[in-house]
C-alpha cells in the first residue's frame, strides 16, 4: 500500500510530495495514519539544512504528528490500534541514562528526533516508536493537539522551569504559535502576564487570550514599557532574535527568569554580567517537553484551560506554507490536514 | 578620639592614610574595633569609581572589617559590648520588602553596601548596622574571618544557588582568593572538583585542598580537557573575563549551571543560545550572600571545614596593596591587620 | 482619649466589652483606628486558653484586624499616616535569626503572636510594629481583608508549600472560612479541586467557586470517591479532627502530599507509615504566612481572584459570635466592624 | 545447566536450597552468574509472607545480588556480556507512566519487584531485565556492591529527598546495616551528623565514620540530648519502630524534616499535629532509589567516599543468617557469597 508524503530531498530544492510505501511497524513501533500535522520552524531549519547536524536525506519532516493507531509491532504492549496518539520531536530516548531515569529524557545523548532523525508526520502515515507517542484524551481534536505537540509543550515546559507562580508577572515575547500559547500556561500558574510583539493584531488577540497588559514593540519601547509596569519576574522570547533577548533580559526585576527557547539564527545573545549578577538573574535554556509535560499539556487542553489558534492547510500546500511561515504572513499556527 | 583610616579623596589618586575621628554609633549602629579588614577587588573598583554609580567621596572602603564591639547604640539589643563580628558587603537593607521578607535581602533595592554608600572596614573603627553584622563564632581567627566575610560567602552562595550535589562535577575558574575557597565549598557540597588556572602554583594548592582533577588554561585547552573528564555539571567563573565565561559555558554537560560572579571590565558575555536550549543549560547571577549564608560559613570554619589562605598587610601599604591584586603578583586574598 | 475593646479577664469567663485608654504607639509601631476585624478559631482557643503557652490576663484577642494608621511611632519611616494595613498574627520576630534571614519568618522562636502575646484587633484601636503590618491595596475593602489577614494567607501558604501545581487534583477538606479559599488558591495555582463537606450548602459554595468535584463525607465515602477520581496529589485539611487527617492521607495517589494546618484538639493522628513509604508521601506542616505571602494573598484578591465569604457582627456580639463558631452554626468568616 | 538456589516454599517453614534449571534469559533480560547477594530485612518478610500483598510461591528472595552477566536476550542492546551489574529491588517499570517519565520510577504502578515478584538474588544465577540492572564500576567488590544495592541506595534517597545541606544537622536512628550507610551519606552531603543506637558498639563505628555526636537511647534520652545540642534538621529513622519516630520527631528543629524509610510491624506512628504545624515540619515517606540514585552511589562509592561494614555468609546458610537478622545478633549487612 502506498501513501502520500512531503520529503526533502536537497537541502536547496521545494519539499516533494511522493508515493511512498506505507512504512511496516517494527517491534516496537506503531503505525499511525496522521490526521493532522503541524508545521513548526523547525522544519524549515531541517529542509534547509540549516543546523550542525543534518539530517540523512531523503527525508520526511514533521513532529506535530497526530493520527490514529492503525497497527502494532511485535513486542508493543503499552499502545492498541485505534488509539489516538501524537508523535513529538522525541522520537525515541535511551530510558536507561541518567537524563532518562531523572526526568529529563529531553536531554538524552541518544535520542532520535522525529522529522529530523527519523521520518515525520508531514505524511498520510508514520511509524514511531510506542514508548514515545502520547495518547491524546478524548476532547482533542487532531487538528488542536497537533499545534500543542510541539508549540504546546514547549512553551508549557518554558513556563515550568521558569518557576513561574501566582502573583508573579510574565512577559511572553512574540505572540504567534507558541507565544499564544506561553501567555496561556503563564496564566494557568497563575502569573499576570504582558505580550509583547510588533502587531495590533497579535496584540489584540493576547488581550483577548486573558493578557493583563499588551506592549507594541514597534511603536514603544518595550524594556521603559514593561519596567514602567514594575519589570517581569520572568520573560519568555519566542521571536528568535538576539536583540529581542536582550531587551528581554532588560526587562527583568530582580530575582528574574529569562527562558531561551527559540533559537536565532545569529547564534550569540549578549548577556550583561554585571547586571545578571547584580540582579541575581538567571538566563534558563529550556528544550521541548517530556512525555509527562505532553500529557499535561493535554490534559490541561481537555479541560477547557488553553485555546489553541492554527488554520489548516493541504499537504501539497507544504512549500508555499513555508513561505508562509519565513515571511511571517501567517497569522498562526499551520496544521496539515490529511 | 582619633583613629586612623585608609580614605579614597578622588577616584584617581591614591588612598590617604587620614587621622579621624571615631565614628559614634547611632541608635541601631555599633561600634566595631576593627581587627582585620580584607582586601576585595570590588575596593579597587570602589576607589577608582568604576562602576555607574560612583561612592560619594571621601569614604573609606573595606567590606570584610572583623572585630570587637565597643560600643553598641541606644536601641540596639541584638548585639552585644564585646561580642566578635563582621561587617559585609550587605551593610543594611529594608528588612520589609518582598526580597528581604523571602530570604533574598542581598537583592533589596533600598540596600547600603559597606564601603561604598557607608564608610567600611579599613580603618581602626567602623559603625554598622547592628542587625547587619554578623557574629564571629569562638574558633575562627579575625584573619580568617575577614576573607571570608566576602570571598567566602561569595563563592559558597554561587555554589548553593547552583544546586550542586553529590556524585556531581563542578569546575572552578581561578583559583585565587574566592576560587580556593569556592573549590572547598564545591567539595563540602559532595561534588568533585575540577580546579582551572593559568599557573601551577595555585593548581598544586587546589590538589592540597582536594581537588579531583587540575587543569592549566595557559599550557591547555580547559574545554578539551573537561569535556574528555565528561564535562562539569556546575562551572563558577572567578576570572573576570568574558572569554572564560565563555570557556566554562562550553565546558558544561547537559543539564550543566554556570554560575557568574565576578564582574569584567568587558561587561558582555556572549551566549549561545543554541547550546544552551539544546543543554538545557542554566546561566545563573548570585551577588555575595545573605547574614544567614555568612553564619553558616563562619560555622562551616568553626567546624574546620575549610581552610582560608590569605596574606597580611599594614593598613598604610593599602596602595602597594591594591597595585599587587591588580598586578595579580599575589598569591592569595590580603587582609590589613589593625 | 478612650476607645471600646473586647478583653479577655479569665478564660473561663465571657469577654468584656471595655472602655480603655487608646494605646500610644513606641518608637517603631504605627496606631491602627480599626475598621474591620475577622474572627479566627484561634481567638476561641487564645480567650479559653486552651493551648500550652497561654496569654497574660487581661488582653485583647483577634489577628485579622485591619484599618487606618493615625499616628506613627518617632523611629518609623517604613509606614505613613493614612495607609490601611493588616495587623496578623505574626505581630514581630527578630529580623535576625535564621529563620527571618531566610524567608521563614513564621518560624523565628522570638515572634511575638497579635491577639495572644500582645493586644489585637478585637478593638476600635491597635497599636502593631510598623514593620510587621502589611498595607492593604486600593480595592480590597477592610471586611474582605480582615479574613484574607488570617484564614487567606494561612490557607495560601498551604497551597504554595504544597508545591501544588497545574493539572494536579488538590483536596480541600472543610469549606468554611478557611477552605473556601484554600480552594480558590489551589484553583489559582493551576488545580483541579476536590471539595469535600459535610453539607450541601457549602459544597454547592465550591461549585460556585469553581470545583471541579464535590464530595459529602457525611452521606459517602471520601476516601472511595476521590480515590474513583483518581485520587488526590494535595489534600490541605481545614476540619480540625484526627479522623478527617487520616482519610486526607488515604485519599492521596503516590506522590501525593498532606498540608497540616488546622490544629484538632486530639493532638495526635495516626501515620501509616507503611503506605507513606511505598507511596512516597509527605505530609508537611503549614503556619500562617511571612509578610510576603500576606501581600501576595492582599494583590490577588485586588486582582480580583479571590471571593470573600464573610458575614459581620458588631464588637459588642462577640460572645455569641464565639458561639456561633463553636456551634459550626456560622456559613463562614465572621467579621467585626468597629 | 543447574545451579543452587534458596527457594522459599511456604510462608511458615525454612527455605530450601534447592538445585533448579538455570534460567533462560528472555529477549528483554539477562542472565547473571550471582557473586554475592545482600541479605535485606524485607527478604524476611517476603519470606514469611508478612505484607498484604504476598509473594507467589515457589520463589527466590534476594533484591542486592551483584554479578557478572553471562548471557543476554534477543532484544538487548544497552548491557554485554562480561559486565558487572547488580540486580535491585525495581526489577522492572513502565518506563512510561507519569512516574517513570518524572524521574520517580520507584513509584511505577506497574514496577515489578525483584525477589518478591521474580526470583531475586539468593541464588547462584539469576535473569533480569537489562534496563533496569545497574552497572557496578571498576573498584567496587562485589560484596560491597551488594549492601549498596539496597541498603546504600535507599538511605542515600532518604538523605536526598530529605534536602539536607551544608550547615544542618542530621540525625541517624539505628547504626545498622542502614544506617552506618545513612550516616556516611548524611555527611557526604555535608552535613555534621548525631548517631543514635543502643549499643556502644554501633556507636563506636558512628564515631570512627565521622559522627560528631553519638547517643546511646538505651542509657540517656535522646530527645533531650538532641536538643541539647541545638536539635536536628533531619532525622533518619532506620529502626523500624514507632516509638523510635515519634522520638525522632520530637528532637526536630523548626523547619526540620523526618524520613520515614523502614516498615515497623505496628504500622502507626503518632503524629503530633501541634508540633507539625507550629514547627513548620515535614515528615517524608521514601521509598528505596531509581537506577540513577544507584549510580550515584556506585560512583560515590569507586571515589572512596563510603565504607561498608558487612560479613559473609553462605547461600546455605540462609536460615541461620535470618534468625541473626532477627535477633539483631548480626553486627552489620549480611552478604551471601556464592
Ligand atoms: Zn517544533
Ligand atoms: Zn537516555
Ligand atoms: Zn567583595
Ligand atoms: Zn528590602
Ligand atoms: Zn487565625
Ligand atoms: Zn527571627
Ligand atoms: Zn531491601
Ligand atoms: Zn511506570
């Protein structure tokens, strides 16, 4: 049986949407027919080859995959066809390091990253390893839980390192897919938070999202903005731009939290020491969610508690939605559906 | 009464050795006869008006005084005529606002630093807050008392800020007047210690105080050398240079905290965003301690826990003094004995 | 000048309603002309003197007293006339200890208690240490911040030592006036609540306020119902009984912790150590809060989070409002008005 | 192939050794040729069938062995041939569930414990799942290894979880096979330590490991004693009687912490709520470690941090060296070397 997939197949070409095999479930994977597949970033950064380490061509991209359980291998116990389940960015960790065993999976030496290491959810099929896909709860659409794979907990792993808490303010730099979604999980811990970006439109719609105060970065000056509101005790920036970090951390009261988590393609932000250590500030590198953070982020989504804002696209459609994406003219996040 | 103290008259001349009066104590002040007095780079700074905002002159500098109360004012009960004590950096603070009620006064806004807003410990008196000093205990000498009245509880709070835990590893950049004694607070927390200098003699004294493993940054490459170690869960940087804040990031595992300190001239760090999301890294800033941090390391000491290498110098070579830490010719913190 | 207090001359008598001296404030205490002053169990157990330590004869109960500052003591500055302030049950501790040092107040062996060590609010004046009051926010009325002085900031710090967070299920024990906030706190850290009492009114109260599940522990099985619900990560226990305590710790999943606050009058509950172990629970005890959570708990409320139940009484029924809530006859916090 | 096995047949009558088949390892496991297998309390109570849930018989008890693996299943890939490994109590978990993802395997709901659900280590081979063995590094013996494996991991967890630090205080109770272990862990973390035991001779020991303070509960009160000496941070109770925690808890400082590891045959403590509230304590269940706190103390260990008192015995001693056990006869951890 074949199915149909976007692949990359050079790193200086548009993505190709092939007939492909439906790929066989080995032992402990899963097969599962993708419903919805969000379209993140970093895909673009690994059809570019843009990174250190690139990936193995040809490839499929994607790891906001969400579909249904279709097959299991030999050896899967935890998983049963018919599930409905998501397939992130950790495709497979060791489960014996000390990352693993300590709740940091994230941080694995051997993982395999979906849509990078092993082929994506930009497919109507894809097989991934059983222990690593999430169940998604009833109540979830595919095309909601696909957003919340990856722009979801990431941004809800960012708020919880922060160590963010009532009372506390938060300033979420940049409100599109993630941002929007980091201004809710701010508010679930309880914190007042401030969006930041450069168009009334996203800016409305933070303040529609519950935001206590909105900052036109374009038109103010964010940093006077937000110290004039008493300073953040954590900001979080998901434009990815060195100078935006550094106004970020400007932002800062003492004791404050800045959470990198996007990544600039200038790779260097400049940190202010005196001002870091005077402040006691610290600067927190934060990467994606583990499977317990997805789980919560889907269960916090079932409950009522986040609105996810995405508009759907064909999966032909994929290159002009990258374009989409690199001119910013996408209000969203994009989500193909199959 | 008279007494002689070691005053800065401009921020570029030299200090004047001046015959003043004693200080009286006010209601919430007491009288310290000061024993021994450290020597702090942040004096030389203080002195030549390095920093944005400058001392208001004359003032005399000093912010690790040890010695006796002669004198305690009319309110004060806490403290007591001939009672042992230092006089820190954290020369006074609000006790009411959010960081001094949560057990971070060293971040109050309203704080005076000793030796720098308030007259400090290079003299043969000194007044102070009595609810700010801290109570030498029985056991530990004025000289030992004095450097670790700021070079200790500096480099013991960076090493608790940045959770360092048994069976860790943690590096430690400089091995001079706070880097010996942040390498001894590294290993009282359970870690190994990876030592890193520029010359042998301070490496030869950090395997004296038990360092696991030595490294020579002039002779060497540190990053190569750590990482073939399998890097450093914690790096504290006492080289006040934004290169080797650079070295330590580079040199950490995943999961690793570098922890910033000093302040160099060159006040920006570059970092890279990259490596620190996909490291989960953690950059943190910790200014000096609390009271509460300072008793314990005085108790610590008691305790014979650490060891505290320091040179004495008269209170009238001050000048000579702060040209041999600039010169970097010496070999360890310099305390003036009265 | 003279003012009406209510004070206790035995503890086996009824208190008096008295026409006293208004008291002169010393150097560092602000008189507070009171207008709104809330009614604590701890009141009851201060005029019976119930507890081990008790208060010297006559006094003054009541630690939720709040009002306006009329005069200031000649060493105060932290403090001005015209400000309205909470006067707690923490009315002084040492500011030097480690315990104040380090953020945990509420423990300082030299804390003197409002209403119990010293006079309190159960009057038309109060004098109180100027750093120990805690200013009330525009928009937070006297009657709604004389309940959150006591019941809202010992149930808040419950929640927060909990480390309850979002999409953890949180018990609350007793919806009186000390539960329906602890509910709403634990709402505002990010959990789903379990409300459990024995009436339906109160119960139909948490729905009101935002349960997500109510159980009656006089018509059903607590422990089987949250247990059916999956269990509970956080139980906090208002109903001060030793049996409720332990069906609290039966109804935790692993992982789960137990907040002590209320204080039975059987001092002893029984542990089961065998499933504290292998479920790996904690069962922590909670007092009060710093100053710190109390001005958290004051900028939530003005925030508009939090709803006050209360109902008021007059200075001169406190003898029946005593009454009252030893009758559990009361549907929530009494509050004096003067 | 045969080999020798301690096998219990019923819960009321002696083990037998008996000579079974060598057990093949399945795909996931491997099979170990046993050196040496602690003998841990709970082997006698699986042994007896003393807990609810009972171990089905026939069965293996023995969750320390530590050898050398000799075979490995179809499946495995993290463990070879040659390696030396020790089998602990988590014989298997999930590896998916909220738990094992969190970093807090030991509470798995579907965790598999090793001499109690599958035959342990008393015995001259065994076979274990591969994930969930833990590696013994170069320079820890076997018989060493073996105490480690429970006894050594699971007080090093009650010290971890406990947050003891630098500075504090912690109390041992029982200077057993346990607690000599605690003791060194306690002052690993760098803490000063205070040994409770009833025999001089156990004192003795606590002394030559580095116990600042040694009581004798047969002869003195160590409560009073305790207090005397400031009271304890921490306390660790590893005999396993209620009497024994209830003492425990009442030499806590404020704000100090009890870990309750052992099982006492009278399952309930007395838990003074009075004193729980107003002391601001936590009393923690813990229960055994994960695979990366079993690391951490191999490598403690390898780096010469830990002594481990122990004898040695044969397998087919095994009834002889429960009845020591049980007369408390036995100066320290029994180890069966095969
Ligand atoms: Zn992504
Ligand atoms: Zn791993
Ligand atoms: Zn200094
Ligand atoms: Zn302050
Ligand atoms: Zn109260
Ligand atoms: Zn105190
Ligand atoms: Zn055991
Ligand atoms: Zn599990």
């Amino acid at each position: 049986m074949n199915m149909r997939a976007a692949v990359v197949t050079a790193f200086d070409k548009p993505l190709e949407i092939r007939d492909i095999p439906i790929p066989e479930p080995e032992a402990h994977q899963v097969l599962v027919r993708i419903e919805a597949s969000g379209l993140c970033h970093t895909d673009i950064h690994a059809a570019h080859g843009d990174w250190p380490v690139k990936p193995a061509l040809p490839f499929t991209p994607g790891h906001e995959g969400v579909g249904v359980i279709e097959k299991v291998g030999s050896a899967v116990t935890v998983r049963t066809v018919g599930e409905r389940v998501a397939i992130p960015w950790l495709g497979y960790a060791c489960g014996t390091c000390e990352y693993c065993v300590s709740g940091r999976e994230t941080l694995c030496a051997s993982q395999l990253n979906t849509g990078y290491a092993v082929n994506g959810g930009h497919a109507e099929y894809a097989v991934a390893h059983a222990d690593y896909v999430v169940p998604v709860p009833d109540g979830v659409s595919p095309a909601e839980a696909a957003p919340l794979t990856c722009a979801g907990v990431t941004t809800y792993k960012a708020v919880k390192v922060s160590g963010l808490r009532p009372t506390e303010r938060a300033a979420v730099f940049g409100i599109g897919g993630l941002g929007h979604l980091a201004q809710q999980y701010a508010q679930i811990f309880g914190a007042e938070t401030i969006a930041v970006d450069i168009t009334d439109d996203k800016l409305r719609l933070a303040e529609q999202l519950g935001a206590a105060h909105t900052v036109n970065a374009a038109t103010g000056d964010p940093v006077a903005e937000i110290k004039a509101l008493g300073g953040a005790d954590v900001a979080i920036v998901l434009a990815a731009s060195p100078r935006v970090l550094e106004q970020a951390h400007a932002c800062l009261r003492r004791g404050g939290r800045l959470v990198l988590v996007s990544l600039p393609k200038d790779n260097a932000m400049s940190l202010p020491v005196f001002e870091t250590v005077l402040g006691g500030i610290s600067v927190i590198g934060s990467i994606v969610g583990t499977r317990a953070d997805l789980a919560e982020v889907f269960r916090l989504h079932a409950a009522g508690r986040t609105e996810v804002i995405y508009e759907t696209r064909k999966l032909d459609e994929i290159n002009s939605s990258f374009a989409e994406v690199l001119d910013s003219t996408v209000p969203a996040r994009l989500v193909f559906e199959m």
